[in-house]
C-alpha cells in the first residue's frame, strides 16, 4: 500500500475513533447528569428533538429528565417519548410501543404537513397531546394571539370615515387578500376568485395576484407580518379575507387574530367553531352564513353604505363599556394563560410538566388515555363554495391515502415490526385494494 494511502487511512481511522470517544463522552456525561439528581427520576425523551435537552425540571411535586438523547430509549427509567408533529416522520419512529411509556404529541399546525395524524388510528397511538383543540391537554387555541389587551387596543385603528377617505384617496378595495401559499387543503383561492367577481379584492400575495405592495412591504413581506409598518397597512382595509390552508376545529391562526388586532373585519373561513372565541357576536363574518359568493358580496356592499352597521363588527374596539369582550369563554381562557408573555416555548414547557406529572402521578392512568379525533379534528376538505365534493382538490386523495398509512403505521407500531423502506410502496398498495 503506498505510503500515502496508508497516512490517509490511518488519519480517517484516528477520525472515527475520536468521533466514537467524543459520543460515548456525551452518553456518560448525560448519564452521570441524571444519576446525580436522583436515582428514581423518571427519563422522558424528546424522539423529534423539540422542547428542553439533558435538563432537569421541576414540575409541581415531581420532577423529569428531558433529553434528545436516544441512547435513553432502552433505559428503565424511560416513561415518556415526546413527539413534535411538523418533524413527526413515518420511517424514523420507535419500532417499538410498550404500554409502559407513554407517548405525547405536540403539534400546532394544520394536517397540511402531516395528513396521517387526520385520522383515529394515528393519534391513537399517543396518549396525551397539546394541539389546536381545546380537548387537547394543553391546548394551543390561542396561540397567535397574544392578551386581551391586544383586541381591545386602538394603536392601529383606522376610524371608519378615515378608512372611507383612504378607498378613494389611495385607490383602496374595500377588501384585503394577502397569501402566499395556493396549494391548500382548504381550496380558499377557489372562493376568492368567485368573490372577486362580485366585490373589488385587493390581493397582494401570490395567490389570486392583482395588487402589488410598496417597495418597502413588498420583498420581505411574510418576515414582518407582525411589524408596525405591515399592520397599519392591513387597518387601513375595511374588511380581510381570513381563509385558514385547512379546515379543523379550533384550528384558528393569525389570518384571524390580525385583523381583529388592527380593527379591520375578518371574513373567516377555517374552523367551524371559530365563533366561540370571538370577542363579541359581531366580531368577524363567516362566508358559511351565506349561500354563495355572491350572497355575501351584497352583505359586503350594503355594510359599505351603513357606517353605524359596519361599526358594530368592531365593538371591541369602540365600545364604550369598561370591558369591550363580552365573550367569557375567550375571557376565562385568556386568564387561565400561564403567567409570562405568550410564547411557543412556555406551551411546550407546559406540555412537558403535564406529560411529567401524569407518567408519575398514577401509572395505570396510561392505559385509559388516548389521544383521539376529538383533538385533532380534521375533515375530509370540501368545496368552500358548494359544501361538496371537489374532484379537482388532490388534497381529498391524501386525506384517503393516509388513511391506509394510519392503518399500517398502526399495524406496525403495536405489533412492534420495523418500519422499512417498503411502507409507502405498501400504503399505495392496501390503498388500490380499497382496504382502509
């Protein structure tokens, strides 16, 4: 072997070696971590690193070791493995489900990037959970809203005279669209266009594009949606088109929350119980109150006549009562809040504690938690404008796809078979047999 080769291979080998120490370095160190806060200390593993790594956390009476680390997913003291939906993936999950460790799944995005959890025999094989729903065990419903305070605030209100001056001066549609994103399971530019027919849209992203935002707004536009500069832009349109990408219930985002915050009205279409945890009972308008697109472009057009009609979907902002919610269920949730400034990471850190204190707190408890679709409730999509079936939407083929995935994945997690390469070759196949 030429002297060369042999350096080169000598130095490669001298590499792995020190890799392999660097590792086992970090194993022990993890290990005498955790040893030396207590010997009875329960191990929960984030599988999708996620929320808080090789640390330990009180919560209440117990305490937790949280780490990213898998060598713990053989260790005796495992009882958790926590789950973060959006990195969820098929073919790297525990080939293994003992009805000792429980497993919890955080997830707050829409079935968008992950169809399979849509369906029961996926989210069954968690047990407890923290998604959109207010069943979840900790909820996200309110995530993208940030106080009470936030709603009744008039830092970006634009009075409706002005609003009326500015659709002429600047040459203003009375309505606002602004997305970037026109593959949706909910099909939401489809009844866009059908509206745009009827009422004058302003629509400034991607999707359904008319309008074309200032140079200041224009190239940076989804990275400071929650600027000041981007929110007195959308308070100056009387009305905001607020279509979520996916329709479940309590799935409610900002498309919601931002007009609400700047006093512009929401026409909302996402989730169906969206009007519980409005401030008031005239809060936002729902395209579903209304038989066609063209239905609710003359409502549109008779509230643009009406200033004192229109005003009262904005009576959060200008009531003259000391409390302008009247909705106590918004209100009680709001309360309820952790004290600390609305954050992801305090959710999740929530979720962590929760998860801790109910694998200590009564181990047989495990067995008769379950997460079902009562937490993650997302219907197979329908046609916004005819509440049927549209063909042309792809996203109704995922939705049944991953129907037999759920089935497979079920069949294998609690059969504890390795999920190998041939998963999807075998979805697609139980899929053309029609036996989901």
């Amino acid at each position: 072997m030429p002297r060369k080769i042999r350096v080169m291979f000598a130095t490669a080998t001298a590499l792995g070696i020190c890799v392999v120490i660097f590792q086992l370095c970090l194993i022990f160190r993890d290990h005498m971590k955790l040893s030396s806060s207590d010997d009875d200390i329960p191990v929960i593993l984030w599988w999708t690193p996620f929320g808080n790594n090789n640390q330990v956390r009180t919560c209440g009476n117990f305490r937790c070791y949280f780490t990213y680390n898998r060598v713990f997913q053989n260790n005796k003291r495992l009882k958790g493995i926590l789950f973060y939906g959006s990195d969820l993936h098929i073919h790297d999950l525990p080939n293994w489900r003992s009805s000792a460790i429980s497993w919890g799944l955080l997830h707050e995005e829409s079935p968008r990037n992950k169809p399979i959890l849509v369906h029961e025999k996926a989210l069954n094989l968690f047990n407890y959970s923290s998604t959109f729903s207010r069943f979840s065990n900790v909820p996200l419903t309110l995530l993208d809203l940030s106080s009470q305070e936030e709603l009744v605030d008039k830092s970006y209100y634009v009075p409706t005279k002005e609003k009326s001056a500015l659709m002429h001066a600047e040459n203003l549609a009375p309505v606002l669209y602004i997305q970037s994103d026109c593959d949706t399971a909910s099909d939401r530019d489809r009844y866009v266009i059908e509206l745009m027919k009827h009422i004058r849209v302003d629509s400034y992203g991607a999707c359904v594009n008319n309008a074309q935002l200032d140079d200041r707004l224009r190239h940076n536009y989804l990275d400071i949606l929650n600027d000041r500069e981007f929110l007195s832009f959308v308070a100056k349109y009387k009305f905001t088109i607020a279509f979520e990408n996916a329709i479940c219930d309590d799935y409610i985002t900002e498309k919601l929350w931002r007009p609400l915050i700047v006093g512009s009205v929401p026409i909302y279409y996402g989730s169906p119980s969206f009007k519980d945890w409005l401030p008031n009972n005239k809060s936002a308008i729902s395209i579903l109150d209304f038989a066609s697109p063209i239905k609710l472009a003359n409502f549109l057009h008779n509230l643009l006549k009406n200033d004192s009609a229109y005003e009262e979907y904005l009576s959060h902002k200008l009531d003259k009562r000391e409390n302008h919610i009247t909705n106590n269920r918004l209100l009680r949730a709001l309360e309820k809040r952790s004290i600390g400034p609305n954050e992801f990471g305090n959710y999740m850190e929530e979720f962590e504690c929760f998860v801790c204190e109910k694998v200590q707190r009564n181990n047989h408890e495990l067995k008769k938690s379950i997460v079902t679709k009562k937490q993650y409730n997302c219907p197979m999509p329908i046609d916004p404008i005819t509440g049927g079936i549209n063909k042309h939407n792809w996203w109704r083929e995922q939705w049944k796809i991953e129907k037999c995935g759920a089935k497979l994945l079920a069949h294998y997690i609690t059969n504890n078979i390795s999920i190998d390469t041939n998963f999807d070759e075998q979805k697609i196949k139980i899929f053309n047999k029609n036996e989901c």
